[in-house]
C-alpha cells in the first residue's frame, strides 16, 4: 500500500512540476505568429503575469494570463494550454485572447505566508506579490489553435485557425 502511495504521490508531484503551461520558447513563437498574422498589435510587450491558483478536487490548479500592453496603452491578456489539457488532440496548442483587459484597483495584498490553495483561490503575480482578487480584469475573449509546422528556411513555426 505504501508502494502505490508513493507512486501516486510521485505523479502528482511531477504534473504540477511540468504544469498546464507551454513552454518560453513556444510562447514566444506563438506570439510571434499572432502579431504576423495581425491578431496582436505589432507593439505588445508583455508587463505582467497574473496566475490565479484555486483548490479542484484533488489538487491546487493554477491558470496563467501573460499581460501585455502596447505602444497605446492597450492592454491583453493571453492564456497558453499545451494539447495535452484539452480535447482535439490535432493541435498543438489553444491560446486565448483576453481583449479590453482593465486594471482593477480594488485588491487587496496578501502575506506570503497567508496565502494558501483553497476554494477562495489566489492571484499572484511576476513582482511576487499575492492578492485576494484578480488585478486584471478581462474583456471579450477568442480562442485559437495552434498547430506547429516545420520547413527549412523557416524552421518551427506556428500556424493559427480560430476555434468555433
């Protein structure tokens, strides 16, 4: 019994290492391919990441937004889901698209050490700061599939389709 406790606990531990997230690299190309295609504004530079963490069942999950901010001081958020975390396994990557995303003054700050994964959830962001509510607030929303292509003069890049 000991055995299959360790095992489980040992997987567990190794999902919440590798996370929901994919990774820089693939963040980054897909970025790149959003503002090709024209979905982001060439000028976006990413300001902040809010994770939000919340008790589900078994385990805290955790959901990032990448903030960004342009050369207008508009500001997005997207999210970044490896295939792995959603049905249609023929795409590499869902992305959502955060428009109209707003600051929200009314947060409060938490203490490191009060912080802790239940139903209530948390927020915390790139500057190491916890809050009790979300900082951002978000507005309409689009989601995309990446797919990851390959040639030789491009390399690994990214194409886009909108989800329906």
């Amino acid at each position: 019994m000991k055995k299959v406790i360790c095992v489980f606990s040992l997987l567990i531990c190794i999902l919440c290492l590798c996370g929901c997230e994919s990774n820089k690299e693939d963040r980054a190309k897909i970025f790149l391919a959003l503002k090709k295609e024209k979905i982001i504004s060439d000028s976006m530079e990413e300001v902040d990441i809010e994770t939000y963490g919340v008790w589900s069942a078994e385990w805290c999950q955790k959901s990032t937004y990448h903030i960004y901010k342009d050369k207008n001081s508009k500001m997005i958020a997207i999210k970044y889901e490896d295939k792995q975390y959603f049905k249609d396994n023929k795409y590499d990557h869902l992305v959502t698209i955060y428009y109209d995303v707003t600051i929200n003054g009314d947060v409060n700050i938490l203490n490191s050490e009060d912080v802790s994964c239940n139903e209530y959830g948390y927020y915390y962001y790139q500057n190491g700061e916890y809050t009790d509510k979300a900082r951002y607030e978000f507005g309409t929303s689009k989601t995309y599939f990446a797919t990851e292509k390959s040639s030789l003069f491009k390399g690994k890049y990214y194409s886009l389709e909108l989800a329906k």
